[in-house]
C-alpha cells in the first residue's frame, strides 16, 4: 500500500469517524479509506469547444489513478470562453476567471487534504490558472492540456481557422468578401473539439507546462480528438501516484528560475502569445520567485525566433506535432545553448535526459538557430517614457519593426472599436486604448475583435495599436499592449493626448512619447481617473487586490506554504 501523506488528517484514528462516515457514502470502503486521495480537477464544460474534451480525458485519468493504487476523486471548476466573451463586458470576466480558477484548485485540495492532484486545462485562462495551484499548493502533481482542435476547409481548399472568422469580419467591413464568404468561413473554422490551433493562448501556455517540466514532454500538440489523449491520461494518473511513492518531483522543484527561463526561450523561439507578459510572471510568482517582464525581455533578447507558426506564420499545432511536437523546438533550443538542460521535468528526468531521443530542427517548421527567422524572439518588451515598466509587441510575421505616428486617445475598447468599425481612422494614427488594465477595466480585457478588424481591413501595419489591456495570442500587426503602469495606476499612457507623437523602435526595444517632461509634469497635475461607475461582486474585489501588469497583475504576496499537519491526536 502506498504512504498517505495529507488525507491521514480526515481518515485515521476514532475522531475522524464522522470523516469517514462521508467518504463511505461517496462509495468508499476500507480498503479505499487505506489508499492515497487523489484530485482529478478540470474546466469542463459546454460553454466552450476547448473545455469539451476535458470529461473524457478526465476519466482516462481516473483509470490511471485506481491503476496505479490510489482512490480518484473528480471534480470542476469554472471557465470563461475568450472566443465568446471578446469585445463585449464579459471580456472582463476573463482575467479575473484565471484567478477564480487557481484559488478554487487550491480551496478544493486543501479543504479535503487530498494528497496530490491531475489538472486539466482548455482555454486561454484555464491553463495558467491550473499551474498557478499546482505552486501553490506544492503536492504532487500532473498537468494535462487538453489539446487544440483541427481546422476546417472552405469548398475551394482553403484552409480555415477561428482567426479566419475573426479577421474575416474586417474583410467582409472593407468589402474583400462578401457576407455569403464571412458565412461560409463561420461554418468551417472551427470543426472539433479543442482550442484554437495556431501558436496562441492555449497552445502557448501548453508549450510553457512542457518547458517547465509540468506536463509530459510532446503531449500539448497532440489535438484534442486524438485517442492517444487518453492514454496520455492514463499515464498522468499513473505518474501522479508514483510521485507521491517517490516524494517528488514536486511542483516548486520544477518551477524554477531556470525553468522559467525556459518557458520563456519556448516562447520567444515560437513568437507564442503575448498573454504570457502575465501568465509566466504569475506562476513564478507562486512559487515566491520574481520573474517580471524585465526578466523575459532578457531571455527574449537573446533567444532567436525559429519556429513558423500561426498567427506570425504559416503553421498549426498539428503539422508540429505531426514532426514531433514542442520537444523539437526545445531539442533545437537546448542544442544551441538556449535552455537549461539541468532544469527537472515531470518524470524525474533532467530536461537534457528527457529529450535525448527526440528529433530536432527539420528546416521548414522549426529551422535552426544558425539559420533563424529573425534572430532575436518573437516578442519584444519595449521601454519608455510612455511605459517605464514595459510594454510587449509581438514582432512574429511583422514587415517593419519601426512606427511614428500620431496618438488618438480613447478611454474605452469600445469607442475605438466605433471608429474602427466605420473605417474612419487614416494610415500613420496611433490607436491609444487606454483605462483597460487590469486595476483599470477592471478586468484587462483583450483587444482581439478590434485588432483583427485593422487587419481583416489591411491596415495591420498602417496603423499601430496601443493599449494597458492585452491581446488574444491571435493577435497580429503592430499591437503594443500590457502597457505599465497602467491608467488607472496613474501611468504615463494616461497622459496622451491627441495629436502627440510617438516613436515605436522595436529594432532597439523602445518606445518614445515626444512630449517633455515639463509637460507630462503639468499634465500629471490635471489628470483625473476614469470612472466606470459602481463596481460590486467579483469585479470590485479584483480591482482592491489585483497589482501590476509587470508582475503577472497577481492577487496575494505569493509563495503560499501549506504545512503537512501531525495526525498524532486523531
């Protein structure tokens, strides 16, 4: 039998008898009571395709985890769908749900002391929100991402993806398609199960769990609806009892600066979501390590972009995996001195070890370093008097890394999204979407819709974009975002006003308000907040706890501890 560790405190000794009287109506018996607890929580759901596999795949882990001599427990936690929440109020609800997700992951396990956990994740939110939990609470542990969906085809051939649809609209606006084409691409885009399949949100922090040695290697591009998910299952339920034999490795083990640095290689190689700017900063800060947005542009600096993929690219997560997946840009990576190849993975294995028998670079998907796409990452953290703290632009498939131009100020997604609704913005405007960070929104909502709207109406590089929001990992075109400190924090981007002048250099990392400090001075003096009217409920306590963009916009100190009680007593 194995050793129980935690659940000892709800199923031994006489006091505990009206513990186990619970547990013997869940269909317990005293065989289970002897048996290890062990968690099984996921984000199912119907309100999202990239939810929908989660069940299954959730009782695959089960079978895993009765194999290999513990008692499954499942259960859920709540999601919010980026797809149908952008470009509306509900987009605020998404951040926050990140949060929501990892502290009721955390309640669940410590209120019933189960002595380790599976975690699956679908959606944009989901997967940082697993792995921030899986920190925190420090127990043994197996992440699975639930894969991404197939694309769809149009009559013609033409390969379709929920981004088709997305800046399809932009292109229906200008008169590119006509409402018969944009039908058509809504009817093929989006054919199974899973998340989106370009090298977005999803399938970016699925690529980080592998980089940080949460997940298996080569299991996040495996597509949703394949059955060797479930066997993948199985396996994670499996290994998640013989780290609870073992003793480790435990999450904090594999959550490290070098770990982290990592994750952030994968992401630069990949030109991955810009959403990790909050996500990689937020998983270390659980583990009480400070990992900001300065620490990723060194790592982004210094890493070479090499991988081509959607939205920057040509390629889905299925044609990488079909090569073998997100171990042949980390092969590539570690061949070439960019990782950590002592970092620890989820099979006790060294990062080097675990990818000994994996193919690297095969020169149309993945090339080498020697011959790269550009030869800095995929992402560039800018700096300046407009953003002290930093801003993020993801330069992947961009043509020119330098844009002047004028500012045009709005206080709301929504009021630019009007104007560029209607087309009556001109080349050289810098859009300005301000008051939409996460104190600020509250919420710090993704500017996706209006976006892929510039460029769905060809103007992805006439125009530039500027917000202390964020983007959907589909994001393209000259879009700087994650602006810090945000508005509402009192940030220079608070200050701009119509007509200014702004340089944007990501060739030397820079971004320029041409105003002097004189005037930003006397503009400080006159500014008041955005008011968005009352706040209450889940909104209004987000914004009293939520901190900077530049730390992952977290919402405790971090480095939570959770002491293994002594059972003598019971």
């Amino acid at each position: 039998m194995l050793t129980k560790h935690r659940s000892k405190v709800v199923t031994e000794g006489a006091t505990r008898a009206p513990h186990r009287a619970f547990l013997r109506a869940t269909g317990l018996d005293d065989h289970d009571l002897g048996k290890s607890m062990v968690a099984i929580i996921g984000t199912a759901g119907d309100n999202t395709p990239c939810s929908q596999s989660l069940g299954p795949q959730a009782d695959s882990v089960r079978l895993g985890v009765a194999e290999g001599g513990g008692v499954p427990i499942m259960m859920n936690t709540i999601s919010v769908s980026d797809g149908t929440s952008m470009n509306h109020d509900g987009m605020r609800m998404s951040l926050v749900s990140r949060e929501l997700i990892a502290d009721s992951m955390e309640v669940a396990v410590r209120g019933h002391a189960y002595d380790g956990w599976v975690g699956l994740g679908g959606c944009d939110k989901t997967l940082p929100g697993t792995l921030m939990a899986m920190v925190r609470l420090n127990v043994p542990a197996v992440f699975i991402y639930g894969g991404s969906m197939l694309p769809g085809y149009s009559p013609d051939g033409t390969e379709n993806t929920v981004l088709s649809a997305i800046e399809g609209v932009g292109r229906y606006q200008t008169g590119a398609i006509s409402i018969e084409q944009l039908n058509g691409i809504e009817r093929t885009c989006a054919m199974t199960v899973g998340s989106c399949p370009g090298q977005f949100t999803a399938n970016t922090m699925g690529m980080v769990a592998e980089a940080l040695g949460m997940s298996f290697l080569g299991s996040s591009t495996i597509p949703a609806v394949y059955s060797l998910r479930h066997a993948l299952a199985r396996r994670a339920g499996r290994r998640v009892m013989e780290i609870l034999a073992q003793g480790g490795p435990l999450p904090r083990e594999l959550v490290t600066r070098k770990s982290l640095e990592n994750a952030a290689a994968a992401v630069a190689a990949t030109g991955g979501s810009t959403n990790v700017a909050l996500h990689i900063p937020a998983i270390a800060h659980e583990a009480g390590i400070r990992f900001t947005m300065d620490d990723m542009a060194e790592v982004f600096n210094r890493t070479p972009l090499i991988a081509d993929l959607q939205p920057g690219g040509r390629y889905l997560a299925r044609d990488l995996d079909i090569i073998g997946g997100v171990p042949v840009i980390l092969k590539t990576l570690l061949d070439s001195g960019h990782l950590h190849g002592d970092a620890l993975t989820i099979t006790g294995e060294t990062l080097a070890e675990a990818l000994a028998d994996f193919p690297s670079a095969d020169g149309r998907i993945v090339r080498a370093t020697e011959t790269p796409i550009h030869a800095t990452g995929g992402l560039v953290v800018l700096k300046g008097n407009l953003c002290p703290d930093g801003a993020l632009v993801k330069i992947a498939g961009l043509k020119s890394l330098v844009f002047e131009g004028h500012a045009r100020v709005f206080e709301t997604e929504e009021d630019c999204m009007k104007v560029v609704s209607q087309q009556s913005y001109q080349a050289g405007d810098v859009l300005i979407i301000r008051n939409e960070g996460p104190k600020g929104g509250p919420g710090m909502r993704e500017m996706l819709s209006v976006t892929a709207a510039i460029y769905g109406q060809g103007n992805g590089e006439k125009v530039a974009l500027l917000t202390d929001g964020r983007f959907s990992g589909a994001t393209r075109g000259m879009c700087i975002g994650y602006t810090s400190p945000e508005a509402a924090a009192g940030g220079p981007i608070g200050l701009v006003h119509d007509g200014d002048r702004i340089t944007i250099d990501a060739t030397k990392s820079s971004i320029h308000l041409h105003v002097s400090d004189e005037e930003l001075a006397v503009r400080k003096t006159q500014w008041q907040p955005y008011t968005r009217g009352h706040l209450a409920g889940a909104l209004e306590k987000y914004a009293r706890l939520v901190g900077s963009t530049h730390e992952g916009a977290v919402t405790h100190s971090g480095a939570a501890q959770w002491p293994l009680e002594d059972t003598t007593d019971a």
